[in-house]
C-alpha cells in the first residue's frame, strides 16, 4: 500500500498524522461533542495503529488543526474541532480523504456508520454519494450506550 502523505485543498492542508500530532490530536479526540458521535474504536487509547490510516487536517493559513479523517478497514471516521464547524472544513476534508486519498489505498470500498441523531454526519456523507445500506445498533459515546444508527457505503473509485 503506497498513500501520498499531503494533500492540499482550497482552504486545507492533509496530511498523513504522525507521532508529533498526538498531543493536538489527542486534545481534539477528548472533546466531549466528538466522543458522544464517534465510535469507541476511534477513541485516543490507539491514535496510531498500524491497521488505521489517519489523515490530519490543518489551515492553509496558519496551521492550525481543523479535523481528522480516518479508514480502519472499511470503515470511515471523521471529527472537525467545534471552532470550525458548519463553515465547510468537514466537507471538504471528507471529499479529500474518499476522493483522492482512499482510491492511493488499495481499498474498494468504505463504510459510513452514524448515529441517527448526527444530522450535519449524514448531509456531509450523502454529499459525498454514499449510499444508505441499512440501520444498526451500535455502542457510541462517552456512556457506551446503544444508539440507532445508519450505515452507509460508496465504492471507491480508481
Ligand atoms: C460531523 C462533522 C465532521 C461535520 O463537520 P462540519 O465541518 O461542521 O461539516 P460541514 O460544514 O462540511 O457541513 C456538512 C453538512 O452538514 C450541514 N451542517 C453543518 N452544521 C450543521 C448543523 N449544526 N445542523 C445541521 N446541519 C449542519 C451543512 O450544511 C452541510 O450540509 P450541506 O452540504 O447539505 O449544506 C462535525 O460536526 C463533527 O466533528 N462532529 C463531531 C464528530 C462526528 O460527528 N463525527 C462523525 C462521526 S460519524
């Protein structure tokens, strides 16, 4: 597997995350907003792991850390800092990652799953052509708690 390791888009830098991240990251990845939507699995305990490619993005800017976007196996995690939301970043970081990064990987297709609830979640993936595949119930958030959610998929274009 050979992935370019930055990317750039109108407004963000995109680049592989590295060890020297991990504070910032794990600043971001504590917030409560984003471990009460992502799945446990993505939490801090294993920022890095060998089975997952995470993608940080930062302003073109000034550098500063907007969001990350990540694939273990199949499936897609994504989180923008509160300070950036609903201004597009989560667009277009997500747009990046299924569009130039995910087709470097090998990999033929991506999973979405989200929880019902995570409404500006579900407008940013069908934007991208992800395809509602089914509902689920899936332990989320900080209580580990069940929530509904809806799975998503879309094929990789090479
Ligand atoms: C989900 C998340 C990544 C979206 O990031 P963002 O930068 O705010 O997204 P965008 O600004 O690109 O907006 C995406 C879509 O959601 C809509 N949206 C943004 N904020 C919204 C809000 N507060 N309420 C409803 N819709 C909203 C936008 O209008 C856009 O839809 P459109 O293209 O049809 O206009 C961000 O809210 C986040 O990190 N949430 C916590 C972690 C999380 O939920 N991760 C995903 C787990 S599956």
């Amino acid at each position: 597997m050979h992935t370019e390791s930055k990317y750039t888009t109108a407004r963000l830098s995109i680049r592989r995350a590295s060890e020297i991240d991990g504070p910032e990251l794990g600043q971001l990845m504590h917030d409560g907003s984003i471990q009460d939507m992502i799945n446990p699995s993505c939490n801090t305990i294993e920022l890095f792991s060998v089975e997952r490619i995470r993608y940080i993005a930062r302003t073109l800017t000034d550098g500063a850390l907007v969001g990350m976007v990540a694939v273990k196996g199949p499936a897609l995690s994504y989180c923008v800092a509160p300070e950036f939301r609903s201004n597009g970043y989560g667009g277009e970081m997500a747009k990046c990652f299924v569009e130039a990064i995910a087709p470097s990987t090998g990999m033929s297709m991506i999973e979405a799953t989200i929880i019902r609830e995570n409404i500006s979640s579900r407008r940013l993936i069908e934007r991208l052509g992800f395809s509602f595949v089914g509902l689920t119930s899936i332990k989320f958030g900080r209580n580990d708690g069940q929530a509904a959610a809806l799975v998503y998929r879309r094929h990789v274009n090479r």
